[in-house]
C-alpha cells in the first residue's frame, strides 16, 4: 500500500512536458523532487501501465496517476462523468466537458 501522508489523495494528471523521453525511473524522482507526489502508474491509449520497465518512456499524451496531498503547478486530467455517450464528440481543449440533462 502507498501512502504519500495525511491529506494525500489520488490523481491523474497531464505529464509535465520536461519529463517527456525520460526514463520512468526519472520520472518517478522528478515527481518526489518537484512535487512531492508518489508516481503510482502511467495511463497511454488507454492502457495503465503499472510497475513499467526500467527502459519504459514517456510519450505525448501520457497521463500519470499519482498520490500527492496537492496539484500544486500539476494540471489535473478531466474526463467525462455520467453515462457513457459516444455520440457526442470530446469538447475542444480547454473547454470543461458539461453533461447533457435525462430525457
């Protein structure tokens, strides 16, 4: 079990663009020196990696979840919540996704 202290919670967030290339060993120091947070795996295409090689690097796109007891400069990665609608395409970057009401 991980434990990153009290008031530490789970997150996913947008890989930091200086860590792209980087070894996840690296990375995994960069996230304990820069920001205090524990890297527990990294989520690419929809696969969550858990435990990767030692020769495992990021790519764009990546996404990290982490236990940290705050964001601090770390951008968090929101997706849809409610049901699933895949008809309805993902909102524009930078625009929070809004759920449309029950019929």
């Amino acid at each position: 079990m991980v434990s990153g202290g009290a008031g530490s919670e789970l997150y996913r967030v947008k890989i930091p663009d200086d860590y792209l290339g980087l070894a996840i060993d690296d990375v995994s120091q960069r996230f304990r020196d820069d920001h205090h947070a524990t890297l527990l795996a990294i989520s690419r295409l929809g696969q969550t990696h858990v435990n990767p090689s030692a020769d495992f690097k990021l790519l764009a796109g990546d996404e990290a979840l982490i236990v940290s007891d705050r964001l601090g400069s770390l951008k968090p990665v929101h997706h849809w919540t409610g049901p699933i609608d895949e008809t309805r395409p993902e909102p524009p970057p930078g625009q929070a996704p809004t759920q449309r009401p029950e019929a």
